[in-house]
C-alpha cells in the first residue's frame, strides 16, 4: 500500500525522530507537532546529527532536549548524539569502540530490534548519515524499519538535507528497506517548500500555547519560555522570512503531517534513481522502488498543526 496506513490500522506508529534540531525552524516545529500527536505516534527517542547550519552535534543535541523539555517529554524521552561527518568518512571506523554517531546508531540499531508487531518508522528531517550508518553496522535492521525522509528536490538537483552528506545517499537508495522521499522542490508549490507557515499566523496563534511546563528552558536566541508556543514565537521573530506576507516553509513538519494523515500529500510509487554529484539518474528499469510524496495540502497541514498545538494546551 503506497504511503502505509495513517496510524497502522488503528496502532500508533512507532516513530524514531533523527534531525539537526539547530539549523532553522522546521525541526523545532516538526519535533513538537509529533511528541504532542500522541494519539498518532510512539515517539520512541530522537537522534541530532550535523548539518551546514546551527553549529556541531553538541549544538543540535542542545535545541532537541529544548523542544523536549518545552513539550513535557522531558528526562523519559532519550536524545542521542549523532553524527557530525559524512557517512564516508566514518564507514571505515564502524568497528572502533568509539566513533563518530555511535550513540545515535546504537539507538537506532536498539529500537529496530525490539520485538514488536509495528514496524519502527525511521523519520531523518536532516542528512541521512545515523540512518546509513546503522544499516551499514547491522544490515539486519532491514525488515524491521520504515524510513520516510524528508530531503531533495527529486527530480531535481540538490536541496541542503541531501547535500550535507552525498556520500551515504546511494547506499541507503541501495538496500532494500523501505524508503520514501518527502520532497522538498525550492520554489515549487508542489513540494514541501509550499506548505508555509505565515510569521503573523505564529504571532497570532501561538503565544502560551503548548503544554505548560515548571521549569523555565533558555531559549536558542536568549529568554527563557515555559510553553513551546512561546518558544516558537521567539523563533520566528529571530529567523530570516521569506516573501509577502513573510513566511517560512515548513518543510520537516510536512512529513510529521503525511505520516499522521496520508490523504495530506500524493504518494507515487517510482523506481528509486541513483545521484550523480548533486542530481539524479532515473533507472526506469530499477526493481527496487521508492515511494515519493509531493503535492501537499498546506492549510489543512498548518491548521492540523494549530490543532495540535491547540489541543496540548487544554491538557
């Protein structure tokens, strides 16, 4: 079935989260919007790697536990460090005591191996390295995982998740797991890039909102915040924005909403293609396939979101 079923027929799904929390907006977002759709999904941990922006692992590992800690999650959900390089340069080391991401392929590799009837949905909103490298360490994690990335421009080239490690790109596309592709498509209303969530629409609707929280959480950009609502405002105040009305695509969010409900985006089935530098090589003739999603439904995945967000507050 193109796309699985929104929550395995009636289960929540299994959800393990891996993102470089610290580089934008949309990881924030997208890690709140699925720790607080707890009738949907399990969110078993999450994993940070690096990518170009927000600084080392140390720094994504910082903004994950913030966006934790604001949801109410935190100390019982686990945040793993992963990995700062390239998936090439840390394949040779897979075998050391220590290396490179360990903590987050340890995780990764420890979660697909519980007994469960539910397969555990892989869910990289960043490179894709924790995840080739835990198949790389133990390829018989295969049966057991689900991956739904959200990178690339398929068909076209480039996009930043995919070029922040183009090394590990090719070997996951290899194996055979399931693999489906959030796209991203800059300036094309047909990816993820056109799902936007309005500065004002922040400013307006999320002040207080979220759970409310003992502990104040130092912000990324300073202050300190007690709901995640808050949080976000904070962050769409200081991040670049984008058109009129100023806006901010929300990427990574957009595969948090096709997972919960897959009536929002378009899920076709394609022979999965091979990268040549930043762009791609269609293999028509490529047994393996991989499901593409594309042509999203912005509002209604923006007013999910709210409601969401909405809902957690009345808790």
């Amino acid at each position: 079935m193109i796309g699985h079923a929104a929550a395995d027929d009636g289960m929540r799904i299994r959800l393990l989260i891996d993102s470089d929390a610290n580089n934008e907006t949309d990881d924030q977002h997208a890690i709140a919007y699925a720790l607080l759709s707890r009738d949907k999904f399990e969110v078993e941990g999450i994993t940070v790697n690096k990518t170009h922006n927000g600084g080392d692992v140390d720094e994504q590992m910082a903004e994950a536990e913030r966006v934790v800690k604001l949801c109410g999650f935190y100390p019982q959900l686990p945040v793993f460090k992963g990995a700062n390089g390239s998936f090439a340069e840390i394949l040779p080391h897979l075998d050391e005591p220590v290396y490179d991401g360990k903590e987050a392929v340890d995780f990764i590799i420890k979660q697909a191996k519980k007994q469960c009837d539910r397969k555990l949905v892989l869910l990289p909103i960043g490179k894709l390295t924790n995840i080739a490298l835990a198949l790389a360490k133990d390829p018989s994690i295969i049966p057991n995982i689900r991956i739904v990335w959200l990178g690339s421009n398929y068909p076209r080239p480039g996009e930043y998740n995919l070029t922040a490690d183009l090394t590990c790109i090719d070997y996951v596309l290899s194996l055979p797991v399931d693999f489906e592709m959030v796209t991203v498509r800059y300036d094309d209303p047909s990816g993820s890039w056109g799902v936007k969530a309005y500065q004002q629409d922040i400013f307006d609707k999320m002040p207080g909102m979220g759970p409310q929280v003992d502990v104040r959480v130092e912000g990324r950009h300073g202050g300190t915040f007690t709901t995640f609502g808050d949080y976000s405002v904070s962050l769409y105040r200081h991040a670049p924005q984008h058109g009129d009305p100023p806006f901010r695509s929300f990427f990574d969010a957009t595969a948090v909403a096709v997972l919960k409900d897959p009536k929002l985006g378009k899920a076709i089935e394609v022979p999965r293609p091979a990268l040549n530098g930043r762009g791609w090589v269609e293999r028509p003739k490529n047994p393996l396939k991989m499901v593409l999603w594309q042509d999203f439904d912005g509002p209604a995945i923006m007013q999910d979101f709210f409601n969401v967000i909405d809902a957690a507050t009345a808790e």
